[in-house]
C-alpha cells in the first residue's frame, strides 16, 4: 500500500497535480490515511493481546473488533450528525444524519469525512478495552464501547472539530491528543476504578504484584503496527506535501526521544532497561506529539518526548501505588496523562507556522494560547468524567460490570466465548 501510494504521488506530480486534488476530505491521501488509522485496531488489539494472559486473549480481539463495529453503528444512528452536523450553539451538531433517505444520492453526507471521522471515534472506544481487561464482561464492555461512539465522544469532538465553541476559541489539537486520546484515557481511569482490581493484583498490604502478560512479542508487534498507523492519524489532515513531511517527522522524534528516556529511566531504576515500559514509552511520546504535530518544531517535538516519557512512568506507579488501581496496559498513563500533557504543551511550543499561527509561550505568543489549551483540556476531561462516570455506574447497577471470581480465575475465553484455548495445538500456562 505505500509503495502505491509513492508511485500515486510521483506521477501526480509529474502531472502538476493540484494539492486540492490529493489532501482535503475528497483527498487520496486523506482516505489512505483513514484506512492506516483503522488499521490501529490490531495494534491495539496485539498490544492489549500481549500484555495480558492467554486465556483472555480471544476476547481481547473481539472487543477490539467489536469498538470499530458498534462504533460504525452508533456513528450511522447518532455519532456522525452530533460531531459534523451543522453547529448549535457551539456545543453539538445537529443535521446531515446518514441514515435519512433524504440525504441518498446528494452531498449532504461527506462520506470521507464519515469513514475519517468514525476510524478516529473507534480508537477512542477501544483505548479502555486494555484498562479493563481479564474482569469485564463482554455485554457490559459492548454497552460503553455503544455509547461512548453514540454520545460521549462525538460531543467533545465537534467542539474541537465540528466547528464548536472551543475551535472558536483557537484551541488547538490537530489530531487528537486531547479529543481522543484523553477522552479515552479518562474513561479507561473511570471504568478500571469502578470495576476494581483483577484477582491477585494487590496483597493485603495493598502492594501491587505483577501479573505478566504472557507475550512481549505480540505486545512489541503491536508497538510497531500502532507507529506505523500514527503516520496517518497524524498527518491524513495535512493540507500540503511541506506540512505533511513536517508532521512525519514530529511524528517521529517524539515518541523516539520519549523512548529513550523511559529506557533510561527503567535502566537507573531498575539495573535494567525495562522492555514493556519501554515499548509504553513509544506510545507516550506518540500520544503527547499528536495536538501540536503541526505547529510545532524539531525542538519543541524533543522536548514533547522527553516529558512524555517521564509522565508515563510517573502516572503508571502513581495509578498502581497510590490510586491502586489495576491497568494492565498502561493505557491510563499513556492515553490519559500524555494525551493531557501532549494539549498542554501545544501552549508552549507551537511556533505559528505550519498549519496554524497561533504561537505558544516560548514562541513570543504569550500566554493566550496556553490559556486556550488549559481552557479547552479542563473542559473535555470534565465532560468525559461526568458522562462515563454516569454511563458505567448505570451499567454497573444494571447487567453489572465484572464477571464472577470463578470465571476471572478460569478466562474470559472460555467462560465469555466457549473458546477453550486461544492457541490450539499449544500448551498455555493459565
């Protein structure tokens, strides 16, 4: 696929293809980029598949292809009109729905923008799936995954992207540090707290014991495959080919510098560099790069990825120790805390070119922007906090989020899903 695409933009090239043609909503290389963003979906689904045990590894993957599925659903139904409908009072869409036939055979539905907008709301809904892993049950997880798409997130997006009050505002998150990236790391936050730890998590002291995810290699894989994805989820909005090649490589210093520095930090800390936290710092660096992607430098990406990886493992003893809460992936520190720190930082290091000229602190804008971001951040964590605190207390009390002890103890995969062993043909250390 990317080799076609190069040959794609060497021969429009030579045809003096205009920009308008290859970027926008209609663009190849926007729809080319929606369809790397979809294929995150096995990176999660491998990152989340590794980091926890055998026996729920085949429900994993149905929850990871569940979130794009009942996404796509709720996006028909609702999501889609909420986030890109015409702007009411600067907090909710409310027009071009999909499923109206009126719509049929017009232009009222930009259907790249649909396909775009939907790959996005399905990472969202599918960063939980790995803070509430081996304990949820799948008809409670399929609800969240549901509404999350329906309601909660195409709500906070069309104030960012929709054309709502915060865009008014000049806030900043091209891509979705603060859009998708917290909304899913907060919801993670809310819902592993509700459900409680998994069995043999803590001893009676409260210390946190390591329960081992039972391979580095798919969670690695995944790593690589979300890295690679990035690529489109960062730069599939670019405007021009200058822009693009400026969100490629942001996209690629962050998260490399934030690798390092958690490589380095397990390596102090530890006497050894610590493999799965390190892949966790790839991902941080990534998460917190992906608001200013296209406004900020070289410089200002370095440093993003330097904070990213102290966040990361700072947050990741922090919900362990302190909050004691049970995340098996991360996904809390590395969603939630980087994507928050990524929005921040925008105010900071944006340096007026790009694809915006709004400039940040250090950039000689003042203070205004950062102001924007802390404005804009604040006001989408609350939203996810009260909605989904709201959304998993209601399934909590109903159908009831966790499964019994004795089917934890035994895995999601047979006791969910009737599938006895994930790796057929292999003996499987439970």
């Amino acid at each position: 696929m990317v080799i076609v695409l190069l040959f794609y933009v060497y021969k429009k090239k030579e045809e003096k293809i205009m920009d308008g043609n290859f970027f926008g909503t209609n663009g190849v290389w926007y729809l080319i980029g929606a369809a790397f963003v979809f294929f995150m979906q096995a990176g999660f689904a491998m990152v989340e598949t590794g980091f926890t045990r055998a026996k729920n590894a085949g429900n994993i993957i149905m929850k990871n292809l569940l979130d794009f599925c009942l996404g796509t659903v709720a996006f028909l139904l609702l999501g889609y009109s909420l986030l890109c409908g015409t702007d009411h009072g600067g907090f909710i869409g409310w027009s071009n729905f999909p499923l109206n036939p009126a719509n049929w055979g017009t232009t009222a539905i930009d259907w790249g923008s649909f396909v775009f907008n939907l790959v996005f709301c399905a990472t969202a809904a599918t960063i939980v799936s790995g803070a509430m892993a081996e304990r949820t049950k799948f008809i409670s997880y399929c609800v969240y995954s549901f509404v999350i798409s329906l309601i909660v997130y195409p709500i906070e997006a069309h104030w960012v992207w929709g054309g709502g009050w915060l865009a008014e505002k000049g806030f900043i998150d091209f891509a979705g540090s603060a859009c998708i990236h917290t909304v899913g790391g907060i919801s993670a936050l809310i819902g592993a707290k509700m459900l409680g730890p998994r069995i043999g998590k803590f001893d009676e002291n409260g210390k946190p014991k390591p329960i081992l995810g039972h391979s580095i290699t798919l969670g690695a894989l995944g790593c690589f495959i979300l890295w690679f994805g990035w690529y489109g989820f960062n730069g599939a909005a670019a405007t021009s080919n200058t822009n693009l090649a400026s969100i490629f490589a942001t996209t690629t210093i962050a998260p490399a510098v934030s690798t390092i520095v958690v490589m380095v930090f397990t390596w102090i800390r530890n006497g050894k560099p610590d493999v799965s936290m390190t892949l966790n710092g790839s991902l941080a660096g990534l998460v917190a790069i992906t608001a200013g992607c296209a406004c900020v430098d070289a410089v200002g990406s370095a440093v993003i990825g330097v904070v990213a990886g102290l966040v990361v493992v700072f947050i990741v003893w922090f919900v362990e120790n302190k909050l004691k809460i049970d995340d098996p992936v991360g996904a809390i520190a590395v969603h939630g805390g980087c994507g928050i720190t990524g929005t921040i930082l925008v105010g900071f290091f944006a340096t007026g070119k790009g694809e915006y000229t709004a400039k940040g602190l250090f950039y000689g804008g003042g203070a205004k922007l950062l102001g924007t971001q802390l404005i804009g951040i604040l006001s989408i964590v609350a939203w996810v906090a009260v909605t989904m605190t709201i959304v998993f207390f209601i399934i909590k009390k109903t159908i009831g989020l966790r499964v019994t002890p004795a089917e934890e103890i035994e895995g999601l995969d047979p006791t969910e899903h009737g599938l006895e062993n994930a790796y057929a043909d292999f003996i499987v250390k439970k």
